[in-house]
C-alpha cells in the first residue's frame, strides 16, 4: 500500500532514516570505546531496539517499567530503568530482575535506600542500582557537590541490599540550549558532573563505578564520548523539528512524520483545519524559536518541504493552521514533522513503517506503566 | 482494594461525582425540552455513555470514527460524528452507517459534498448531514453571514446524496472565557449564531433542521437550553482544573484525578518529582490564569484538598513540583487534578473506578482513530 492511502492520522516512520540514526549513533559509541545502552522510551518498541544494537538483542534503557517488562518478553535481558523507583515498585522490579541478567534501578534519595533495605530484610530482595547525578538539569538526582550526596553513595556502596553499578547522568537541559555552542557546553558539564563526583568516590575507596550519560543533543553534537563508560542516547532513532531547531540533527534525519488530511478550508481567513489535533501530535510547543516559526509542528508537503503554514491551535481532533500562502483545499494530504517525537510517538497505538512510499510493515509499542 | 495501593500513575473516575455530573445536565436537557446527544469524547467509555443517559442507550457525539465503532459494538445506534468528515472516510461512514439507526455527519464546504455526491453515483451511499456553522470560534465551520454559505446549505437540502439533518455549532472559544458573565455571553452568541441561520434558511423554504449546540462551558452556567433543538456538552462528566477556574462547575464536582509518587525530593531546592509526567496528564497548561497558579494541574492531598505546590515542568515520565510549602518525602501519594480532563483520559488505557476509597470498576476507553 502506497501511505498516501493510509487513514488519517497516520504516524509514519521512515524505516531507511531510523536505520541511518541507529547506525550512526552506535558506530560513535563503538568508535568512543564506551558501552552502548540506549533508550527506547521514544520508540517504545521490539523492532527499532533490535535496530538499535544492528539488529541484535543488546542493553538497553527504558523509562517505565511496563516497557521493561515488553522488552523482557522480546528476549532483552539487561535493562536499565533511568527514572527514581517508587518505593511501591520495588516487589515489581524484583520480580522481573529475577528473570533477566541485569535490571538496574535509579534512586537518588535515603528514602528509596530504607525502602530497599527494608525490603531485603523482608524477603531477601537485592538490587542493581544506580545513583542519579543532578549534572545542572535540576529535575531528579542528587547535587554532586553536597556532602549528603556523598554520605549516600557511601551508604549504597555498604548496603546488603544495593549491588552499587554505577553513576546516571542525563543532560535534560540540553533541550533548553538554542544553538550547537550552547549543547556542546552542556555535553562537557554532564561528564564532568558525574566524573568529578566519581573520582571523589574513587578517592573514598569507592570503586568501579560506571560513570553513564546521555541525552540526544549533547550524544548528537560531540564528535566521540569521552570521560564516561555508558552513554544512553534515546531521541535520535526518531528526532524531530525541536532537535532540528536545535542543532542536533538536520532536517532530512528525521524520520517520523504523522500523516495528515485537510477537513476545513476557510481562504477568507487565511485558515485550515488539519485532522491531526491534540490526541495525535501531542500538546508539546517545544521550544520557544519553534513556536514562533511553526507552532505546534511542522506542516510539510508530501515530499517534506516545509509550507508557509503555522499549526497555530490543536483541540482535541483538530488542528488549526494558518496559511501565509495558499489555502489547501479539503481532501489535501499534508505530513506534519512533530516538535517531540517522544510525545507524538506515545499518542499512537501503532506506527506504519514506510520504505520509500510503500507501507511495508506496522510496529506496536509498548503502553502504560 | 484501596485506590491508594495502585500503582501510580493511574487515573481515578469517582462514580458518585460523575453520575452527579451526569444527572445534572440530563435534567437540565429535559426540562429545557430539548433533545440530548451527550458528546462521549472526554472518557470515550460504554459504561459513561449508558450514564449519560440514565443508565440507558440514547443519542450521542463522537469525535473519532473509532469511537463509533466502539459504540455501536455495544448497541447505541444513533450517533453524530462532530467533526468535518474527511473525504476519505466516506466509504467507513457509509458501511457503518448502514449497520445504525442514524450516523450523522458533518461538513462544512463545497469539496466535501462534493465527494458525497460522487460516492452516491458510484454506489448510491446516502449521508445524514450536519451543516457546521462557526459561531465565533473560527475553527471549523460556515460563517452564516457570508453568501455562499447560504449556497452550500441550499445545494445540500437539493442533493440526492445528503439527509440534510440540520445545523451544528459548537462555542469552543467558551474555552478563552475567564469568568460566567463571558460564558453566558458566549452562550447567547452561540445559539444565536445558528438561529439566525436557520430563520434565514427556513425563509428560503429548507425547512425542519435541527438546531445542535453544546459546549460544557456554555451549557453548564445557563439554567435552561433555549433556542435550539439539541445539546451535545460532554466535558461535563469528569470537568477539570480548567473548567473550575472558567466557572463551569465547583471544584468538588471534578470527578477525575491522577493518582501519583513523589519519587524525587529536593527540600534544598524546594523541589519534587511525581511519576505523572507528559504521559499521564498531557501538556495541556490550560488558561493563564491556570498556568500561573497550578501549572500543569492542580497537585491536591489525597483528599483533594489543594497543596501549595506548582506543576512546573513536565517530561515524559516526571512531573517537577516547586513547593511553597514542605517539600513532600519520596514514597508520598498525591492527586493531581488535570488541567483538562478530555486529554488527561485519553492518555490512559484503563480507569480506575472508585467508590469512596474503594477501586471498584476498571474501564477500558476507545483508542485511536
């Protein structure tokens, strides 16, 4: 089937630009000589994180532990879960690190360690743990320069219950960077954040740490991974228009596209309406340069040339476009280049994989938490 | 089992505060004599739909075709599909039309019609047809002020392919109100809007259309429906942040909410991360006045009382609090009231019903398109 005859909305996902971005992002891992174990939280599925590791079953990250236990069953069988585990999800992760070689878990706070400890005097539980490092995003991890940090890091580093791996960065505030200068910044921050603290704890005694890293931006722009022994990159399977916008990526290695059809033609106010609305692109504006330029994503030409429109409101199932050019009639079918990927991928239950124009196969990711 | 020992996120539909919700806007209909055709899209279940209607099946709106496949699977048989139908999904309209009662339809240009009549010389479909008039909004629909509106409504009275049913408006821009007064201006304007249409076409001898309106804002601050035939509110089952801060309903009739974990505590920063990020509550941020009080929902006690904390920030999977107030330890249960429940719900598979503390039900909504 040609995907012009696919149903609308239609999230599609240009098989030969996942494989360029999968390729090149583990042959830069190779060449860095640093363990590869990306995230699959944008894609959530089976396909793309064998392509991933060349077609291979390899380490892997992931963000809830529903798409752990989705990989589990797909034969991965060394998984990190990068978000702070609820103390509730423990019994959970237990059980399924049970099964696998490897399931390392994220903590950040004394509280998950007692929940843990607690646990192991319960029923003998033990864990595979990282210790998140706030390397300047200011959303989870501890601050590498207090005290208290360090006084943590001694304590899982002596506890029965914690199997102590390793260290777990992740630049979040690349996204907020504006230009590559800014990125490759932040690339150099979130590595010494993390090998400042570990050589600290080497200096205590406190050995064998893998120092882990990544986020798409800083993975995108550094020539090779230096100072770190895992980088975990996710987004750049997929990028989007943000990761354009920002430098990481150009325009022709991105590789999804939420296939749209014009259903209100309004020329007297300059006006579209699109069937792709909230529940298919995500309400993500991105980044401020973006929604100035597009808004809520990047309206395309079958071809993926960039139109003059800006998809200026999404309500529900409706996308609001303003033309600066012609106004396309009712029937047109337009492809819209998401801002988030990771978002807009989460709004389908299944994505229409295409090989030129020709719709060759249909991935399921995976769901919920 | 108790709703606080699910894992989190989940989302949380009180039966009591919907059946209120229900039976509210059901009375308002009757004794306004109007007919009701609740809007389903908001929680897009079988079990929400039967209480829109007393426990029984009756009229309703949809905004997918997905959704009135869902429906009719469990017998409703009179549905109105509330948004422009695209070209291409004429032949589904048609097939599943032919299984109903009723689908109604709506268009609103000439290019539309058009590939009605096609269809019909092809293989003799026939479509019930909504006119959509713009009431202000300026997102889909006629402007009844304009000629040529007149026109596509005179073509489609005389058309074989068309049922023309009658006219359909919906006063989204409700939405932008700040206070009632504004609402119930919009909700003058509104039925005004399609009225003066209808008196022009009734002139011009098309006569016996329905008059639709509905929007939850404008149909929940006036105390009874007049001048129009039928109502399609459907927000007004669950509201939301949004809808208490416009006017629409008071906050304990919010009958949704997303159970969640603080997993991250930062009381140096003033700081937390809950496991409700992008994925669980979407990133609608709301009105401005929402957006400078809440943020991205209101982060509630477990008995939903307010807390002097601001959604700031949502990733994928971790929602950033700042606190004005204690920073709550890892491991604390939350409720966060959505900014807007319509998006809220469709980011979860399954809700969890509950009964006071007790989970009671599970429902499973309609997905995709």
């Amino acid at each position: 089937m040609n995907y012009t005859d696919l149903p609308t909305p239609a999230f599609l996902v240009d098989r030969s630009r996942v494989q360029q971005n999968c390729d090149r992002m583990r042959a830069k891992a190779q060449r860095s000589n640093v363990a590869f174990r990306p995230h699959v939280k944008t894609h959530k599925t089976v396909e793309i994180a064998k392509m991933q590791h060349g077609g291979a079953i390899g380490p892997v990250t992931v963000s809830t532990i529903a798409e752990a236990e989705f990989l589990a069953s797909a034969g991965f069988s060394d998984i990190t879960y990068a978000v702070p585990i609820a103390p509730q999800h423990l019994g959970r992760a237990a059980e399924l690190g049970a099964r696998l070689d490897r399931l390392n878990v994220l903590i950040d706070s004394e509280t998950a360690l007692d929940a843990m400890e607690a646990r192991h005097l319960a029923d003998g539980a033990t864990f595979d743990v990282f210790l998140k490092i706030d390397c300047g995003y200011h959303r989870a991890g501890v601050d590498p320069k207090r005290t208290e940090s360090f006084a943590l890091a001694r304590r899982m580093a002596a506890s029965c219950a914690v199997r102590f791996r390793g260290l777990l960065t992740h630049a979040g505030h690349s996204y907020n960077a504006t230009n590559i200068d800014d990125v490759i910044r932040i690339a150099a921050e979130e590595v010494s954040a993390v090998s400042g603290f570990w050589r600290k704890l080497e200096l205590g005694g406190i050995t064998g740490l893998i120092r882990s890293v990544g986020s798409t931006p800083t993975a995108s722009v550094v020539e090779r991974f230096d100072g770190c022994d895992e980088v975990r990159p996710g987004n750049y399977v997929f990028y989007d228009a943000f990761q354009q916008a920002m430098g990481s990526c150009r325009s022709d290695e991105v590789a999804v596209s939420v296939l749209a059809t014009v259903i209100g033609s309004y020329p007297e106010r300059k006006q579209a309406i699109v069937d792709a609305g909230a529940l298919a692109l995500s309400k993500d504006a991105g980044a401020i340069q973006l929604d100035a330029r597009c808004g809520y994503g990047t309206v395309c030409s079958l071809d993926l040339e960039p139109l003059p429109m800006r998809l200026v409101a999404l309500s529900q199932e409706h996308g609001k476009v303003e033309c600066t050019g012609a106004v396309p009639p009712v029937g047109t079918r337009l492809r819209i280049m998401p801002n988030h990927s990771c978002l807009t991928a989460a709004m389908f239950d299944r994505y229409h994989v295409i090989d030129g124009d020709e719709v060759t196969d249909e991935w399921r990711p995976a769901r919920g938490w």
